[in-house]
C-alpha cells in the first residue's frame, strides 16, 4: 500500500507542475508578411510561405504561425462589411486560413486601432483607408475569429496614432474586450505601438511591440535590443516584449531598408531574441531561405532558451565597458541551470570577466556554447572570452551550488506608471548614469504613492535580519520610502548634494521570496542606482 501510496503522490505533482507549466504559453513562433513584401501580398504567395515552412523543416523546429500583415484589404460595403482585395485575395481570406490550418499551421491577420492602416499611410495603398478596427470592432471581430477562422491578430497604431491622436490604453481595451466578448476561440494579440505601451498591456495581450519596425541592418537591430536590455521585469506569465520580426535571412538590401547583416551579426541577433523571449517571427521569403539561416533558426538548444517553460526574460547581470552579460533562469526558478549571454554591440573586440557569483553560482561550472552545440568545460570563479564586434556567445551554465543573491539592481524593478511612449516628460524612466551600479537607475520615482518601484523576488534562503544599503543620487530635500513585505521605513534628510550617496537600514526578510517597494508618496524621491543586501549573523 505504501508503494501505490508514493506511486500516485508521486503522479499527482507531476500533474500538479504539468499543469503550472501548461498555463504558460511560450512566446509564439511563426512568419510575418511585412518585412519583405509589405502590401504586395496575395493568396498563393502566403500559401507558398506555409509549405516552405513545412518543407524547410522549421515547423518541426517549433515554428507554427503564417501572419497575413497589412495589403489584404479591399473596401468596406455599404453595411461596413470588410472585404477582401479582389486581385490579391480573389478567393477570400477564410480559404487562406483554411489552407494554413491544412498544414497543421495557425493564422495570423492584421488591423489597425484607427480607421485606417499603415500601408495607407506609409505605402500609399488607399484600399487600407477605412478599413481598421475603429467604429467596427465586434464586426470585425466576428469576422476575422468566427466567420474566417483566424488564430492571433496584429493590432497597429498609424489609424490610431499619427492620425487620429487616440489614447492607447482605452484604445486596445475597447478592441480586446470586443474580440473577447465576440470570438468563439481564444485569439493570440500582440499590440503594435512601436514602444512599451504601459504595464495595461499585459492585461490585454500576449505581446507588445517595444520598438519601431525593425530593419535589416545592425543599427536597427541594436537599437532594438538596447530598448528591451531593462524590460526583463514586464515579461512573463506568457506575455512577453516583441522586439519585431526577425531579419536573419536578409543578406541584402530589402523594402525595408538596411544592407543585410553578417553570419556573427544573424547569430547574435537570433540569439538574443530566443534569450529574451521575444516572439520569434521570421520575416524573410522562406522559399530561397540561405543554408546558414536555416540552420540557425532551426538551432535546438537556442529555441529552447525562448521556449522554455519558465517564460522568462533575461537581464542585465553585468555591464562593463562597451560589453553586457544577461541571465536567466531556465528549467526550474533558482535551480543550478541558467541560460548567459555575452553581448558586445560595439564596433570593436570586447573582452568579457565574469564572475560567477556575479550570476549567483558557487564552486565549479559547467559551461555549454548553445550555438555551436558543444561543452566548453568545467570552469571555477570566473568565465573569461573576449568577443569581436556586433557578436554574442549563448550559454548553458550549471553550477555546484545557487548563492543568495546580495545585489539588486534598479533596472531590475517593475515600475507600474512605466512606458516609453515619451508622452510625460517627468514620467519615470530607466535612465543612464556612468557613475552608477551597471551604469543605469531609475530616475523620476515617487511623487504619488502609486510611483513606485517594486523588486518581486529578494530572495533569502533562511530569512531573518539583514542591513540593506541602498545606492543613490539626488537626494538633496527629498525623501524614500522602503517598504519591505508591507512594512514602511521612512528615511528623511538624504543629503545635501546631487552627488552619489548611501544610507543603511536595517530589515527583516521571510524565507523564500520577498517583495520590496522603493518610493515616496507626496513628494520626489532620490534616483536609485542599487541595494545591497548583507545578512546578519
């Protein structure tokens, strides 16, 4: 009897953590219209895309989405019915769909938040005037979900944006609560403002667009990455930051611009997005993808950075000089296993120190280079590689034993009044500061009580008192209020300069994870650049 006992006890975690696992829907995988063809779209190109996805054995590399973007419209009827371009799309869209579906592939369509697309504004293409969301929103619904069986939808914001000067947040609430008070499905939306929108997001959709559109170039690609290096703490849970479509594939000049990047170049920009957990949309023609782009977008062990089950992004452990070291979690939260990036964006050789109590791990590392599938060895105190320029290295890395984290960086924190639509000029910010901890803080903070930042996972092993020193600059006349697990310290008269400065406190933790809050209620609180925590025996 003991035996079963354990047998089914032993069945039901299982279960218990399949089902955990099974609420966390992984960052989607697919292919975009837009990059290459933008409005010159048609029906059997689209279907030409699908089977080159099954054909090119990407499906089976996880890739399951074939998005229509903006150019199939036509015109509206006299009722507002939305109808298809007559050339391009003769036969309809749900025919599309149906065809994606036939390859045991999901489909994608595009609309607009306003009345009219970016194709009509950007292209020239008039069919994409009046024909966006806006005043039609459960008709259209009905119609894209219902009627033509689509599984996830692009929402832009030219309509919406540059023309009509709509309020975001209220703007997609109005189309998400439409879609899912209309769709007989459950619809995968990803909100395209070409900027972190706001923490309301998260509530609407799977994921946002953190960025403009992307290029084929590594400016452009760089640029994107350098927008989501501090968003780490809005992913997860199964939404995630869209850093766009992806330009691996594009060795040349394309409608969109850029001149095409190199092998390295494709490596760490792939890399990135798969370490990241960005969407992974490939924007290219499939059907003349190069040997070494398919080979890197069908790389396992990469996919299974943005794939894994935790859904999370990784951070910034380390910046030093012109190169950055980001971290995560995979497999199992604060287990031995975390997935490193070492990423030199500059245009010169980056020579990389890591420590690895810097990513919380004691005694020896194993250490896996996941883009050329191979062990490295076994390594002890410290990872060192230098890395030429616009490249990346992607890592597996297990230690003996997971250390207790004793710095928290302020990029870290979630910030809920936090975007960077650029609409508030004293709006709180992440903000550069080369005399800070990893050169960033936060700028801006307090105010109003809910202008906060809030680290939701301090972690202590064994709980009890520590001194917590707090890192930071501007405090002349102002004031900080700590809140640790709901217990307010009030910390007044921070110094008489602008200068970088630190005060100590003492707190008390619980075992396992705590949640600190750094703010102040009724007036500016100082820019904050770190907190150490130092435990105390």
């Amino acid at each position: 009897m003991k035996v079963i006992f354990r047998y089914l006890f032993a069945c039901a975690f299982l279960l218990e953590v399949q089902s955990v696992f099974a609420q966390i829907e992984t960052p989607i995988m697919g292919w975009s219209s837009w990059n290459t063809y933008r409005v010159n779209i048609s029906d059997s190109l689209i279907k030409r895309q699908a089977d080159a996805m099954v054909d090119q054995g990407l499906k089976g590399a996880g890739y399951t989405y074939i998005n229509v973007d903006d150019g199939f419209f036509g015109y509206r009827d006299e009722q507002g019915n939305l109808c298809t371009h007559p050339k391009r799309f003769p036969n309809g869209m749900k025919a599309v769909a149906d065809y994606i579906h036939s390859k045991g592939l999901k489909a994608g369509i595009y609309s607009d938040a306003g009345g009219n697309t970016c194709g009509s504004l950007w292209d020239k293409d008039m069919n994409g005037v009046g024909v966006g969301l806006y005043g039609h929103e459960r008709q259209d619904a009905d119609l894209f979900f219902n009627q033509w069986g689509f599984d996830f939808i692009k929402i832009d914001y030219c309509g919406a944006g540059q023309q009509l000067e709509l309020d975001e947040q209220k703007r997609y609430t109005e189309i998400v609560k439409a879609i899912r008070e209309t769709a007989k499905k459950n619809v995968s939306v990803n909100i395209c403002r070409w900027a972190f929108p706001g923490t309301w997001a998260k509530d609407l959709a799977r994921s946002w667009r953190i960025s403009p559109d992307i290029a084929p170039d590594w400016g452009s690609v760089r640029a994107i990455i350098n927008k989501n290096l501090y968003l780490s703490a809005y992913a997860g849970e199964g939404h995630y930051n869209d850093m766009d479509m992806m330009v691996v594939g594009f060795r040349e000049a394309s409608p969109a611009g850029g001149e095409g990047l190199t092998q390295t170049e494709e490596e760490a920009h792939f890399g990135l997005w798969c370490i990241m957990s960005s969407p992974l949309l490939i924007g290219c023609n499939l059907e003349n993808l190069p040997d070494s782009s398919l080979q890197l977008l069908t790389n396992k062990e990469l996919i299974a950075l943005n794939q894994d089950p935790l859904g999370l992004q990784a951070y910034v452990a380390q910046h030093e000089n012109e190169g950055y070291v980001l971290v995560k979690d995979i497999e199992q939260k604060r287990g031995n296993v975390r997935a490193v990036a070492l990423y030199n964006p500059s245009d010169t050789l980056c020579s990389f120190s890591v420590p690895f109590t810097s990513l919380e791990f004691g005694g020896n590392v194993k250490v896996r280079d996941l883009a050329r599938q191979n062990d490295l060895g076994n390594f002890s105190d410290v990872f060192e590689r230098t890395l030429p320029p616009h490249s990346a290295m992607f890592l597996r890395m297990e230690g003996e034993t997971r250390l207790e984290p004793t710095l928290y960086e302020a990029e870290w924190a979630y910030l809920p009044l936090f975007n960077d639509l650029g609409k508030n000029p004293k709006g709180i910010i992440y903000a550069h500061d080369k005399d800070a901890s990893g050169k960033m803080k936060i700028g801006f903070l307090g105010g109003k009580p809910e202008n906060y930042a809030e680290w939701r996972e301090v972690y202590s092993t064994d709980g009890g008192r520590y001194q917590m020193t707090i890192q930071y600059s501007h405090g002349k006349g102002r004031q900080l209020e700590v809140d640790i697990n709901g217990v307010i310290t009030k910390i007044a008269a921070l110094g008489e300069d602008e200068k970088h400065s630190q005060i100590t406190i003492p707190v008390e933790l619980k075992a396992g994870y705590n949640t600190i809050r750094m703010g102040n209620s009724y007036n500016w609180a100082p820019d904050i650049d770190c907190f150490t925590l130092t435990k105390v025996l």
